[in-house]
C-alpha cells in the first residue's frame, strides 16, 4: 500500500525564450503511493494541467524527472515513451475526447487495440457494468448525454489496467449531479480496483473527497496536506 | 436589431480577416482570368500579325485568271480587298535560267501583302524599276538608289525570245516572294509601273471581310478552269488543323474557375466555421435566419463587389501595361493587344456564375444554423452507423471512416492536378515526338520531289540541274535518288508465286498497270552517303564496306498484311490492321541474281542484301515505298539506264551561310521537282514545341498551385476536426510513428487512387485520337464498332509512350506525396504533439 509508484523530483516547466521565459512549473517534487487517492488543486494558470501532462508524459519538462513505475519517463526515447504510458497510465479529460466513429465499447477498448492487443472482456464488461454503461456499449458518443460520455471516458481509462489514473478537471464539463456522481464512480474505482489516481480540480470541495491535496501556486506546490491533517 | 444591424455591418468588414481574404480571393481570380484571356488572345493575333507580315495577310488568291473572273472575285460579297499583280515577263540570267517574275503590284497588294520597301520607292515611270533585295545581290548590283539596272526578260516563255531592258533603280523591296504560298507560280520580284510591258498573266489576292473568313472556298466557283486556288493557310490557321491556342485558354480558365470557386467555398465555410457560435447565439436572441443571412452577406457585399472590380480593371490593365512595355523592345515586329469582347464578357460571366454558386453553398450554411445547441456536441453529431466491428486488425480503416469525406477531396484534386499535368504534358512530349520525328525523317535543310510512295516518279531532275544545286551558294552536302520506271525482272532462283501474284495484284490496284512478268521493279540508284541508312535495316546479306558495289542490289521485299480483299503494305503508316495473315516471300535468296530489261537490252543484277520490312527509326524521306524496288548505288544504275533521272534530291546547307540566302538561291533554280524548304519547317515546328513547353509548365505549375492553395484551404476547414481527433488518440497512446504511418497510408492511397483515375482519362484521350486517325485512314476498313475500338486500342498501345507516361505517373504521385506527407509532418503531427488537454 505504500509502495511509492509515482516521484515527481524538481520539475520545472518553462515557455518561451531566454529574455522572457514564464515558469509553468518550478522545482515541483512529490510522490505518489500505489492505490492513492491524490488531488491538485489550484486556481487558473497555476500550473496543474500543465504537471498532469507532465507526468503524463505528454508534455516534456524543462527539468528534474518523472518516476513512474521506477521508471524515469523522459529518460525513454519518444516512442518506448509512449508504449510506457499507453500500457500503465490512463487519461480522463474535461472535454471527453471520445472518438466519434466508434461505439461506446470501442472506445473503451481502444488503448488495447492501439497496443495490438486484444481486450480483456471480462474485464471491460466488469468496468462497463460497474459504471453503468453495459446498455449503451453499441452507442456512439453523440447518442449520450455528458455524463454518460464521461463515464465512457473513464472506463476507457481504467479498462487497460493502467498503474496511474491521471484525470484532469473530469467534472468541468459536467453539472453538479453528474459531477458528484462521476467522483462517486472515481472513488469506487479506487476502491474496488486498488486504482491509484491522481486529480486536477479547481474545486475544492471535490478535492477534499481526496485522500491528499496538493495545492499549486505560480508553479509551486504551497501545501501537501494528507491523512489526518486533512 | 435594424439599427444595430446598420451599424454592424461596416465594423464586420473591419474585424474579420473572412472578407479580406474572399477579396483577394476574388481579385486574384478576376486578374488571372482577364489576363489568361487576354494573353491567348493577343499571343495568338501577334503570331497571325507576325505570319501576316511573312506570309501576307491575303486570304485566298487566284493564279493565272482573267479579267471576267478578277472582275467577279473583286466585287464578291465576302472579299473586303483584292490586290492584282501582273506577270510582264520573267528575268533570265546570264546561263538564260529563269529566274523571277517581273510585272506590276498595285496598291491594294501592297498593302495586304505587306510588300515594303526597304528604301525609295515603286516605279512611277516606264523606265523604272524597284527590286526584291535577294535579288539585286544575284544579279550583281548593289543597294544604290539612281543606279541603271540591265534586265533580260523573256516576255513569252514559249518562243524563249529574250529581250534587254534598262531602268533605274528606284525602290529595294523587302524579301517576299519566295515566303509566300504560290502554287509553283512566279511571282512579281521586278517591280515595274503598270503598262510598261504587255501583261502575260494576272494573279488576284484578296482580303475577306471579318464574317465570312470560313468561306473562302466560295470563292472556287468563281475561277477559271485552267487557274489556280490557293488558302493561304500559312497565315491563318483556321485553314489548316491547329487549334492549340483555344485549347489551352479554355484549360488555363477551367482551372483559375474552378479552383477560385472552391477556394471562395472554403473561405465561406470557414469562416461559417468561426462564427457559427455567435450566429447561434443570436438566433437564441431573437434573429431570423433572414436576419443573420442578410447581416453575414451585407459585410460581404462591398469587398466582393470592390475586388472584383479592380480585379477586372486590373485584369485588363495590367497586361496592357505589358504590351506597351514589351512595344518598345525592338524584336516586337507585329506585337498585337487583343481584346476580344466576347472572350471577355464570357469571362467574367463565368466567373460572377462560379462565384454566385459559391456564395449559394455559404447560403444553404447559413440556412442549417439551429437554434440552440451546445457546439462541442454538434460537431461531434455525424451518423456512422456502419459497418463490421472494430478488432485490434481494422482500427485505421474504421477511423477512416470518419476521413472518407476529406479522402474524396483529396483524390480529387490529386485526380485534378494529375490530369492537367499529364494532359499539357503528354501534349508537350507529342511536340516534342514530332518535332523528333520532323529532324529524323527529314535531316536535310531542302528537299526536291515529294515521295511518290506507290507511284513512277512523274517528272525527274537532270544530271546539270544537280551540279548546279550542289554548286549553289551555300550547299555543303547533297544526296540524290534515282528512280526509275517499273521493268520487268527474272530472278534466277525459285521464287514465290504467290507473293509475286499478290505483287502484281497490288501494283494493278496503286499503279493501275498489271504486269505480265513474274516481277516488276523500279531501280533506285542512291548516293553512298544513302547507303547506312539501308544497311541497317538488310535482314539477310552479302554487303560489306561502306557502299554498294557496282551490279549488287538490295533487294525491297515488303511483308504484306491481308485484310478482308485488300493487301496493305506493313510498312507504310496507313497499315493499322495486322487483323489477317503476314505473306512474305521467302524463296528468293541472297546471292541469287535477277536479270532486267530495260529498252530491250538485259542487265544481270545479284541480290546483296533483302529487306523486308524497314527499322522503326527508318527515315520516312528514304523510303522507297514501291515493292520489289531495287536499290543500287549510281554507277549500277548509269549503266542500265545511261543517266540518273533524280526523283528525290536532299540538300545540306552550310551552317556558315546566310541562310536566307541560300533558300533564295535555290528557289531559282528551275527544277520540274518542288523544292520545299525543310529548315524553315523545322524551325516552325521547334517554334511550335518550345511554345508547347511553355504552356505545359505554364498549366502544371499553376495547376499545381491551385490545387495546393484548394488542399490547403481544405484542410484548414477540417483541421479543427481532425486535430483533435488525432490528439485524442496520441493522448491515449497512439505512438507519432503510427499516426505518422496512418496518414502516410492515407495520403498515398488518395494519391495513387487520384493519379490512377488521371491516367485512366489520358489512355481515354488518346484512344480517342487514335480513334480518330484510325477513322482518318483512307483504306480503312470499317468492319464494326468492335474492331474499330480494338483497332484504335491497338494503336493506342502501340504509340503510346509509356516509358513517359510512367514517368509522369511516378512525377505526380512523388510531388503530390511530398505535399501531402510536410503538411501531415509539419502541422497535423506537430500540432497534435503540441496541443494538450488544457
């Protein structure tokens, strides 16, 4: 349970040249236990997003490393990079992206399928099942409403077993109940699946539904509160 | 919403880069249009004016014609002006060689046949006289004005009785006479004043009025029996086959139009794209659709109009502007504006339609606005209820589901392009072929005699006519032929009856004489420098050396082709049906020798060498035609006939010589064989070619462009699309290297699909031309539909040369892909790398 599976370690992000460079990121370091429950938390422009797709390994870092796994993710060339995060991080985005000419269980099945492999399907119909998507499987996205289509992303994210679930405000797009009822299903996940996940929210109350808050300011972490001091 | 809709057009027009771009757009479409128009207009005056200036720019003339039919030509209802010239007499020279006519023009031929002076004047008296330039050289006198001119003339040609006259020099005329198309007539080189002497003959030149320029041939009835029609149809070419220029106007504007209009439909939508969420919103306000059509078209009424006008001003302006520039370089001798109204107003008529139907596309948008709606749902609402499910094996072919609309674009204009490469291209290397085939087949600067293929020669060259063209001024080589009659032949082996039947039936039906003997034959007697070219195509043979020895002969035994009851001969160019059976002889042998009769004494020939058939590159100017010729060097064949009787002469001229001169000295030479003049042929026709290339880089490159400029937009309108769902699965995993693979994938199969479906309309295009040869073929026999088009299939397979083609092929699809995959590199994989979940 507390086998660390992620370890941010003095990560710094900047835009633009030499004279006027703007700091994303700056000296960030933290870790991340196997089977946790994280968020980050901070107000607009403050460098959350940018950190998920950091350790995400869509965005390279100016500096400092990303350990996931034990693996240090930018030490890999791009393309073992890719396979490192298609098979052991998964993605849940504000706006979906869900791809429209599939159905719902394409969709969910797709990060095997761009692995070569074939899905699990007693797994996926497991995950489908528990989070209330098995009628709507031959659906395309167009045919469902936000909730459902973020649902859909979510399975999506956690059909190929990914080590890290990497989430970025998934509720943005969603009004109240069917944020509370997204949580509700990230929270059974990370029950039932032992899915260690990490969020980034600019609600606090959604936050706090968290087992640790990391809060961002101006590219630094202010506070790193867990447990009880929560 | 009606005030501040007055108020919102104008700052509409300034906030959005939508109509700036729609005008340039426009303006550039209207530019390139008028002044592609206006260009192949004037190109294609400035070459008539430049040939009228050659060749005069009469239409049509009578030689030799009395005073009733000049009087019935001059008042027709067609002809605009007639211009008369009279024949007085002919100079002679010194050897009492005919060498110009000499006679009277009057104003009116003066001036449609643009014959000038180069200084002074014409004779205003009896006693004066005014000479073309090439001609005052031959005689020996200099350019002087004022200077007495001693002139033999031979009045009547039939008495020969020559006369001398003296006059003074009045005008130098400029060189016209042996440019002009004049039937073999002399025409007037020695100007003198009217009545000087009695006239012997009269010509009549005329000029036709606009309309009726078709229909010169009306004019045939009106002519005596024993004159002489002539078109001149080296001045206009609507009297001869070429046509070009329309051709590549109406492919330069069908490819400005259309890729205008598309690009005009993109920016439209695009722009739609960009402000569909505010319309919607209005619509959620309170707007009608009328409302938001009229607000979305009254910011684009005033840079729409304004830019086409000044496209239109411009358009035609700016080529102005080039002529007037380009009249004052001193090499622009006939350099013609030409605004056709109707080609014009065409134009733009065509273009304000093009446009009008791409504004309508904006309309229907604007129509399908909703009234509400979240737009991140919309344009996610396309119906792909398809298909077979997806496994780990078809997961490109499905998302290509989505592509399928973007692909057909893509092949289309790739088809697009591709055609209008391969068609200009094709027709510049068919310019090119010919041109080849022109230098192959006719090497020589001046030929005498025209190839008689079938026939016995008519008339023949002496052995002095020859020396006098080799002693020309500016000769450096000849080569002759001989040829004589058909006489009969035995040879000494056994030989094929069969064969020799069908011969004999051959030569009854092209010559109209059946011969009694078992063979006939002409004797053809070439110079040594002929030889090579007929060595190379001996099948079997007992030659060596560099010539023929005297008394060996090869001998010319064609293959035949039997179809239905006619024989065509293989080698000749009207054989297309090898639809019956080969006949060749092939029982008579080399070594074996013929014996001939010629004027009752025999003549014992051996058979050096058989040809059956000649080499492809063969020079058609070489080609004896006639079955069973048999070709001999000049010693063989002065010893059976005694002399050579020159039916063919080829003529070298010496690059160091003034050329003009040379052509003039040998157009005085009297030969009973017509001279033609094969360098200024060339010359035309390398014209010809480099105006072809021109054109065809011209219609390629801004075909080229046009389609990328189209693509371009294209994929602009989609890219919001397509990123994100190229973003979407990189996100999920997708490596760059498979994305990368994907669009490769796509874009080859679009490009091979679009270049193949271009070749495929290039291999229709030419069966068609080569159907039309086919049905052009005089002895073609029409036997039905079928075997016309496996005819015309056959020929197209054959004349085709793929080895272009291929290249073409591979040209197009290499290019296309290199645009394809930068803009897949540079933008679709980079900007998905690039754009994150934010």
């Amino acid at each position: 349970m507390n086998d660390t599976i992620l370890s941010v370690s003095k990560l710094t992000k900047a835009y633009g040249h030499q004279t006027s460079k703007t700091y994303a990121l700056s000296n960030v370091s933290f870790s991340v236990s196997e089977g946790s429950f994280t968020a980050i938390i901070g107000r607009s422009g403050s460098g959350k997003s940018t950190l998920l797709n950091t350790i995400g390994g869509l965005e390279a870092p100016s500096g400092g490393n990303v350990i996931v796994k034990g693996q240090d993710l930018y030490a890999m060339p791009d393309s073992a990079r890719t396979a490192f995060r298609r098979r052991n991080i998964g993605y849940v985005f504000q706006f979906f992206n869900l791809i429209p000419e599939l159905t719902v269980y394409e969709n969910i099945c797709l990060p095997s399928y761009l692995d070569r492999k074939r899905p699990d399907r007693n797994f996926t119909d497991q995950v489908m099942e528990k989070l209330g998507l098995i009628s709507m499987q031959e659906k395309y996205p167009a045919e469902l409403s936000g909730g459902e289509q973020q649902r859909t992303a979510v399975a999506r994210a956690l059909a190929h077993k990914p080590a890290i679930l990497l989430a970025d405000e998934p509720t943005g797009n969603l009004d109240r109940r069917n944020g509370d009822e997204l949580m509700a299903l990230l929270h059974f996940s990370h029950r039932f699946f032992r899915q260690t996940i990490l969020l980034v929210t600019h609600d606090l109350e959604i936050a706090r539904s968290a087992g640790r808050i990391i809060t961002l300011e101006d590219g630094h972490i202010l506070s790193d509160v867990g447990g009880d001091d929560l | 919403m009606n005030g501040s809709r007055c108020s919102y057009a104008p700052r509409h027009f300034r906030l959005h880069t939508g109509n700036k771009s729609v005008a340039v757009i426009l303006f550039a479409i209207y530019l390139l249009s008028l002044s592609t128009v206006i260009y192949t207009d004037s190109y294609e005056a400035t070459l008539e004016q430049q040939r009228k200036l050659t060749y005069g720019a009469w239409h049509a003339a009578v030689y030799d014609v009395d005073e009733d039919s000049w009087e019935a030509i001059s008042s027709h209802a067609t002809v605009a002006t007639a211009g008369r010239m009279e024949i007085v007499g002919y100079a002679v020279d010194k050897e009492g060689g005919l060498i110009g006519g000499v006679g009277y023009i009057d104003e009116s031929l003066a001036e449609i046949g643009n014959i000038s002076l180069l200084d002074g004047h014409f004779p205003a008296a009896s006693d004066e006289i005014a000479v073309e330039a090439s001609f005052l050289t031959r005689l020996g006198y200099s350019y002087e004005l004022g200077q007495t001119i001693s002139l033999p003339i031979v009045q009547d040609v039939v008495d020969g009785e020559v006369k001398n006259y003296e006059f003074t020099l009045t005008g130098v005329v400029k060189n016209y006479s042996t440019l002009w198309k004049s039937n073999n007539y002399w025409l007037t080189s020695f100007f003198l004043e009217q009545n000087t002497l009695p006239v012997q003959q009269q010509y009549i030149f005329v000029e036709l009025l606009p309309q009726y320029v078709e229909y010169a041939d009306s004019l045939i009835q009106l002519c005596p029996d024993d004159s002489s029609f002539v078109k001149n149809d080296f001045t206009y070419l609507q009297y001869s086959d070429q046509n070009a220029p329309q051709m590549d106007r109406a492919m330069l504007q069908t490819i400005i139009i259309l890729a205008g209009c598309v690009a005009v439909v993109i920016l439209i939508n695009n722009e739609l794209n960009k402000r569909k969420e505010s319309f919607i919103s209005m619509r959620m306000l309170g707007a009608t659709r009328g409302q938001i059509i009229k607000l979305f078209f009254q910011g684009k009424a005033v840079p729409v109009l304004a830019s086409s006008l000044i496209g239109i001003l411009c358009g035609l302006g700016l080529p102005y502007l080039l002529y007037l520039l380009l009249r004052t370089r001193s090499d622009a001798a006939g350099l013609c504006f030409a605004l056709n109204a109707r080609h014009i107003t065409r134009t733009v008529a065509l273009l304000a339609a093009g446009i009008t139907v791409a504004f309508g596309f904006g309309l229907i948008r604007l129509f399908q606005i909703p009234l509400r709606g979240k737009p991140q749902l919309q344009v996610a609402s396309g119906n792909f209820h398809r298909r077979r499910r997806l496994n780990e094996k078809n997961l490109f072919s499905i998302l290509n589901l989505a592509h399928f609309k973007s692909s057909i674009l893509s092949t289309a204009l790739t088809f697009a392009t591709a055609l209008f490469v391969f068609i200009s291209a094709y027709q510049a290397w068919s310019a090119y072929e010919e041109y080849d085939f022109f230098c192959r087949n006719y090497p020589s600067d001046y030929s005498y005699g025209t190839l008689t293929i079938l026939y016995p020669p008519t008339s023949a060259m002496s052995e002095d006519t020859l020396n006098e063209i080799k002693t020309a001024y500016g000769v450096k080589t000849v080569q002759a032929y001989s040829i004589s009659d058909y006489y009969g032949a035995v040879p000494s082996g056994d030989y094929d009856t069969e064969y020799a039947e069908m011969v004999r039936e051959f030569l009854a039906n092209t010559v109209g004489a059946r011969f009694d003997a078992p063979m006939y034959a002409p004797v053809i007697g070439i110079s040594d420098d002929l030889y090579p070219f007929f060595a190379e195509s001996v099948d079997t043979q007992l030659l060596s050396g560099d010539s023929l020895e005297t008394g060996d002969v090869i001998l010319y035994l064609p293959d035949f082709f039997v179809v239905d009851n006619n024989l065509i001969n293989v080698d000749l160019a009207s054989a297309t049906q090898e639809s019956g059976t080969i006949l060749s002889d092939s029982k008579i042998a080399v070594g074996d020798t013929l014996t001939i009769d010629v004027n009752g004494e025999s003549h014992r020939l051996r058979i050096a060498g058989i040809i059956h058939a000649f080499d492809d590159d063969f020079p058609t100017m070489f080609h004896p035609g006639r079955p069973n010729s048999l070709i001999c060097n000049m010693e063989t064949y002065r010893a059976i006939f005694g002399a050579c009787q020159y039916g063919y002469v080829l003529v070298y001229g010496d690059d160091a010589a003034i050329q003009y001169q040379t052509d003039v000295e040998l157009s005085k030479i009297s030969s009973p064989l017509p001279l033609s003049n094969r360098r200024v042929e060339r010359m035309e026709q390398r014209q010809r070619l480099g105006m072809r290339v021109f054109l065809a880089l011209i219609l390629s490159v801004s075909g080229f462009l046009m389609a990328m400029l189209v693509r371009f937009g294209l994929y602009s309108a989609m890219e919001k699309e397509n990123l994100a769902r190229y973003r979407a699965l990189y996100q999920l995993g997708m490596s760059r290297k498979d994305l990368w693979r994907w669009l490769t994938r796509n874009a080859t199969a679009d490009t091979l699909t679009g270049s193949t479906m271009a070749l495929f309309v290039l291999m229709c295009w030419r069966y068609m031309q080569e159907r039309d040869q086919v049905r052009s073929f005089a002895n073609y026999v029409f036997s039905g539909a079928w075997s016309l088009f496996r005819d015309a299939i056959e020929r197209c397979v054959a004349y085709t040369d793929w080895f272009f083609v291929l290249c073409m092929f591979f040209f197009v699809v290499a290019i296309n892909l290199i645009v394809l995959i930068s803009y897949n590199r540079r933008y679709a994989l980079q900007e998905a790398n690039f754009y994150n979940c934010t």
